[in-house]
C-alpha cells in the first residue's frame, strides 16, 4: 500500500487511497464519511454553544459538558459550574459567533 502525505494530490479513483491516523483507509468513499463525520461532529458543537454561551439553556447545556468536565484556565472556576458560572457572570449581549 502507498502512503501519502497530507497534502499531497494523489488519485482517489483506486480502492487503496491512503493512510489516516486510526490506520490505513481502504474503501472508496472514505474521504466522504470522514468529511460527514466531521461535519455531523461541528453541528454537535455549535449546537453546544449556541445553547451555552447564546441561549444561555444550562439544562440543555448539561447535556453537552459533563459534569466531570475539567477546566484547565486558572482564570476560571473548576469544572463545569465554573465555566457555566463565566458564562452568567458575562454580559446576555456577548454572543458566539462561529466562523
């Protein structure tokens, strides 16, 4: 099998189109899942901040952060009351704006 590099052009027409980091990609179409489970995996995400930091919906947004969530800024409180305490504590008009 011929590795390939990120970057690289290579042709996706062959059933062997390369490695991934979880292994070798194998199947035609591979690229595409990857692509759809990227995509699916965003739309987790900003639906997670739209119900956070936009909504401000913390019963919605328990459902998002755990509640062993760990929260690495020395800036904010611990765990997941911490970063939803910031997120009371900060103006309704502050927003998230993806992009």
């Amino acid at each position: 099998m011929q590795a390939y590099r990120y970057g690289e052009s290579h042709d996706l027409s062959t059933s062997e189109i390369g490695t991934a980091r979880n292994g070798p990609v194998l199947e035609r179409g591979a690229e595409r899942v990857n692509q759809s489970r990227e995509a699916k995996n965003k739309a987790v995400v900003l639906e997670a901040f739209e119900a956070l930091f936009n909504k401000r919906d913390y019963t919605a947004a328990e459902g998002f952060w755990s509640p062993d969530y760990i929260q690495h800024s020395a800036h904010i409180g611990p765990g997941r009351d911490g970063l939803f305490d910031l997120i009371k504590s900060i103006p309704p008009t502050l927003k998230y704006e993806p992009g």
